[in-house]
C-alpha cells in the first residue's frame, strides 16, 4: 500500500512498505511549476508510485528527476519516468553524470550540478550539495530547499518498520538501532565513515533545517540541526567505535 503525505509545503512523501526488508520506500514529489521527484524508486515499484504521483501532477508534465546517488531506489526506474514524462531531466551531481548517469541509465543528458549550485523550480530553491560518500558513493549529493528549510537526505536517518509519515520526536535512536542490526548480517557498513563525514554532516547540520526528509522512515520536523549533529556521533559510535 502506498500513502501520499504533505510533509511541507508542496512537498508530498510517497511511502511504499515492503514488508520482506521491512522498512519503507519513500519518495518525495515537489508539486510547482517545474515538478521534481526525488528518488524515483525501485523499478518493481513503478507502477504504484506512478500512481501515486498522479494524485498529485499529471505525471507526464514532471520536470526533474532528482537523487543522491547511482542504487536501485535512487534512480532505479529514471527510465520508466523519462519514457512517460518527455521533458523530465536527471539532477545528479556532475561526478555522476560523467562517471554513470549518462552512460546507462538516463534516456537524455542528466543536469549535473555543482557543489552549491541553485535548481528553481518555480517557488522552490533547491541548493545542490556534494556529499561524497555521505550517505555513500563518490557521486552523493543532496538537495535543500532553503525557503522553507527542508533537506531532501537520501539514506540518513534511515530507520526500519513501517513507521508514521512524519514526526517531531527523536529518530535518531531509530538509526542506531537500524545500524546496530545492519552490522550484525549481510549489510554490514551499509554507511561508510570517512575522514570526511563528520565535517559534512556539520556542514549539513549548519544549514538549520526544519524538515529531514529520508528515503526509508518518517520524516523528521523539528530541530534539523541537533537532529544531525546527534546522527553524527551515532554514526561514528558504531561505525568506527572508541
């Protein structure tokens, strides 16, 4: 089953929950003049986000397809979308459109965007901000709309569970508990810790938003800052320990 939310102005959270990995699919569709989604979700997935897309826009008029980085949920169906919207581009960071992105997966050119660079969408601002390996691969970035403060974070904050669309109490003890699980099997270092993490999640964390918006859990709507600076010693407790 999958449920629409407004979590912001504008901007509408698409939840799928897969019971198999139990934890949410989650996509977000800015409605504007300029439409965006990001994530596009699973190919398997596709025909129910469609629809649920068209609840909202017309899904042939959307504009921009953003994500975070080259994995199956990120952009796994950027061409299904492509096919159904003719003037939809890719938004990537610039490393991932010259490393992947043009090569194999999108059906035209991808808009590759420089650290701090600004996509309107109409009402929207969306700041680009490169993120290696945060939350991972070389190509990561993320969006930010600086008007109404809302962080588009990919993988961050991940927690499992079907969970409510949106909440003000702490989903940091979430994460943990997601890490702690993933470090036990296959998943192991699902998120890497690098000499550059803690230094771009203060970066993130500086930016004060009010709205978290993750790919797999509930949205977080509170102290955006704290929220982040406590996921950062989270993740350096458990990944890389004393």
């Amino acid at each position: 089953m999958t449920q629409v939310t407004e979590i912001a102005p504008d901007v509408y959270r698409i939840s799928t929950y897969v019971s198999e990995i139990n934890f949410q699919h989650n996509q977000f569709l800015i409605r504007d003049d300029e439409p965006l989604l990001f994530h596009t979700g699973l190919k398997r997935l596709f025909p129910v986000v469609r629809d649920a897309v068209a609840t909202l826009i017309e899904p042939s008029k959307l504009r921009w397809i953003g994500f975070s980085h080259l994995e199956a949920d990120e952009c796994g169906a950027l061409s299904e979308w492509q096919a159904l919207a003719p003037d939809a581009t890719a938004v990537c960071s610039m490393v991932g459109k010259l490393v992947s992105i043009d090569d194999f997966v999108a059906a035209r050119p991808a808009r590759g965007m420089a650290d701090g660079e600004i996509l309107t969408t109409g009402k929207g601002r969306f700041r680009f901000l490169q993120t290696p390996h945060v939350p991972h691969c070389w190509e990561a970035g993320l969006l930010f709309e600086e008007t109404n403060g809302t962080l588009l974070c990919s993988d961050l904050f991940h927690q499992n569970g079907d969970v409510e669309p949106q909440t003000t109490s702490d989903v940091v003890g979430r994460f943990r508990q997601m890490l702690l699980e993933n470090q036990q099997g296959p998943l192991a270092n699902y998120l890497p810790y690098t000499n550059n993490t803690e230094a771009i999640l203060q970066r993130l964390a500086a930016l004060k938003p009010k709205t978290i918006a993750t790919m797999h859990g509930s949205t977080f709507s509170g102290d955006g800052e704290q929220a982040i600076k406590d996921l950062s010693i989270v993740m350096k407790e458990v990944l890389v320990g004393p």
